[in-house]
C-alpha cells in the first residue's frame, strides 16, 4: 500500500513538474477537442488561440483543487519564442479572482502550433484571462465559458465591445417558465448605450425552446470597462439543458459591432473580421489563394427576416499572397438586421 502511495506521488509530481514548464501532454479529450476545433479553421496570420479545453481536478500534487487549461496556441505568420504566459480568473464585475504565476513555454516556430497546459488552484469562475508575452510583442485573451475559445481582447481603444457573462435561468416556482440571470460586461474604453441582450434556452439537443430580449433604456449607459447585473423573465418556458446570451449594440451609438464570418477552408481570400463604427465598416482580409490578387471586392450583405436589407462593398488593392490588409468601406445607414453574409469575386 505504500509504495501504491509513493508511486502514486511520484506520478503526481512529475505531472506538476511538466505544468511548471508548459510543456506536457494533453488528454486524449482536449487533443480530440482540439481536432473539432480546428476541423474548419483558416490558418491564424497572428498568435492566436485555435484549441481549448478546460477541466477540473480535486486535488493536484499540493493536494489543492485546481482547474486545467489545456490550449492549443498557433504561432501566426511569424516565430515566438521567449513565450510566458499567465492565468487569471475573473468575479462578475471583471475583478481578479485568482491570478497565477507568469510560466515559461517553449518557442512555436512560424506557421505552427503548440499544445500546452496550464493549471490555476481556484474555485469555480464566470470568466478568464490568458496572457501571452514573447520577444517583441504581447497579446491577451478573455474567455467567457468553459467550452468556446477565447476572444481577442483587442479592438477596444476606439469604442465599447459589450458581452454577457455567467449566463444562467432557474425555474419560476409553482409556475412554467424561467428567470435568466448574466452580467453585461463592456470591455473596450469608451461607454455603450442602447445593448440589446438576446436570451436563448436550448434543450438537450440543442434545439432552442425559448428566446427573449432585453433593451438597455435609452437613458443608460454601460460605462467603459464597467460591469452590470441583468434578469429576464421568460414566460411559460418548457425544459431547457443550456441558456445562452448574445448581444447587439446599436450603429449610431458610437460603438464598435465586431463580426466574426465563419471560417473557410482551402485557397480562399479570407475575411477575418469586420468592425462597424458609425457607419464605416472595416475589414481585415488575408490572401490564402497561393498567389497575387489584385482589385478584388468584397460584398457584406446583411438580411433581416431572410429578406435582404443592404449590400455593403469593399475594393481590396494589391495584396501579394499571405499578405494581410485592412480595407474600409462607408455604409451609412444599415436598417435593422439579424443575419448577415460575406462573399467576394475577382476585379470585374
């Protein structure tokens, strides 16, 4: 029984010891999450995030519960070496729970990835931070759940970028239905106005079963890096697995729509993300044809109801291939919308 004890120790400290370093092997269930992941992903032009998967454990080498962040990190176009990184979990109002220790990882070389894992002893969290530094730049990630990746916590110099945070619903007593309960985050430097807050309850399959909105008054403002409790009641909801809330700021607030299109596989001119401030859109598009491409145009087209409300083209220059660009465009006005679509076709 004793030497189980000690080999089991043994175990465990060597475990501990390959976390210290960032450097030991996933489990079998992130390095599969990782292949889901990733199954329709482009090739990152910037360090990036492409896998997670977070557990929980009882009891590390210290004997302390802990919580494992297994992350597969991309490189981007370009080497990193001299990587840290460092672990913080955040409390509702976006204030520091536990933050851990700055942790030495290996180099990733150009065009690669590295899978690595990083345990924090903490409780259990609404939201986290990832920080990266390496020779020559830094970069920092805000997650919100324990299943998706993490978002870029970038592009908030010049507006508001508002999310929800620790979604979740509890039954009405004696009564058919439910009351969703988050916290309204703005994470970008300037305040936002008018949030609507769009509730979804899914049941087991996924199918949602109920669905509800939440409009900040037009008095209101979510101050920058501010935080905000919110509650919706959703009348006579059925059963439900899993609650859900996303949110949309208004065009003439003053604030930055960030859209993410979905990814794209193979030779592809891609569109990695639009930012809409004040009627002025912004692209950020990478050549991945495998060759130069020189006035190409991008259609945004946004629908509501399934019916076409606007177009919105971009002119793309010269770009050399794997060459990135920011390109803009002025929309005006965009009547209200729900969905949207990218596409683009060579110069005409």
């Amino acid at each position: 029984m004793l030497s189980d004890l000690r080999r089991l120790f043994a175990i465990l400290l060597a475990v501990s010891c390959c976390l210290s370093t960032g450097e030991p092997p996933v489990p079998a269930e992130a390095t599969n999450a990782f292949a889901a992941q990733g199954e329709n992903a482009t090739v990152p032009t910037v360090p990036s995030v492409v896998g997670l998967w977070i557990w929980s454990g009882r009891a590390d080498a210290q004997y302390r519960p802990f919580f494992e962040w297994d992350l597969r990190l991309a490189a981007g176009m370009s080497a990193l070496d001299g990587i840290k990184a460092r672990l913080t979990t955040l409390g509702p109002d976006q204030e520091v729970l536990r933050q851990g220790g700055w942790i030495s990882l290996d180099a990733i070389g150009a065009g690669s990835s590295r899978d690595v894992a990083l345990r924090l002893n903490c409780p259990v969290f609404p939201a986290w931070k990832l920080e990266l530094t390496w020779n020559g730049g830094h970069a920092s990630w805000i997650g919100f759940d324990l299943a998706s990746l993490p978002i870029p916590h970038s592009g908030s110099e010049d507006g508001s970028i508002v999310v929800a945070v620790g979604a979740d619903a509890d039954p009405i007593k004696g009564k058919k239905g439910a009351i969703a309960t988050w916290y309204l985050w703005n994470l970008g430097n300037k305040p936002a106005t008018q949030v609507t807050q769009i509730v979804r309850l899914r049941n087991q399959a996924g199918a949602v079963v109920a669905t509800g909105e939440l409009v900040m008054a037009k008095d209101e403002v979510l101050a920058a890096h501010a935080s905000k409790p919110c509650r919706l009641v959703l009348p006579n909801a059925p059963a439900w697995q899993t609650v859900a809330v996303e949110t949309k700021q208004p065009k003439d607030a003053g604030s930055n729509n960030l859209l993410i299109p979905p990814a794209s596989t193979g030779p592809d001119l891609v569109v990695e993300r639009i930012t809409i401030n004040r009627g002025t859109l912004t692209a950020e598009v990478v050549n991945r044809l495998g060759r130069h491409l020189d006035g190409a145009v991008i259609t945004l087209s946004f629908t509501n109801a399934g019916k076409e409300t606007k177009d919105v083209a971009f002119t793309v220059g010269a770009l050399a291939d794997s060459a990135m660009a920011s390109v803009q465009a002025t929309a005006g006005a965009i009547p209200a919308w729900d969905a949207y679509s990218v596409g683009w076709a060579p110069a005409p």
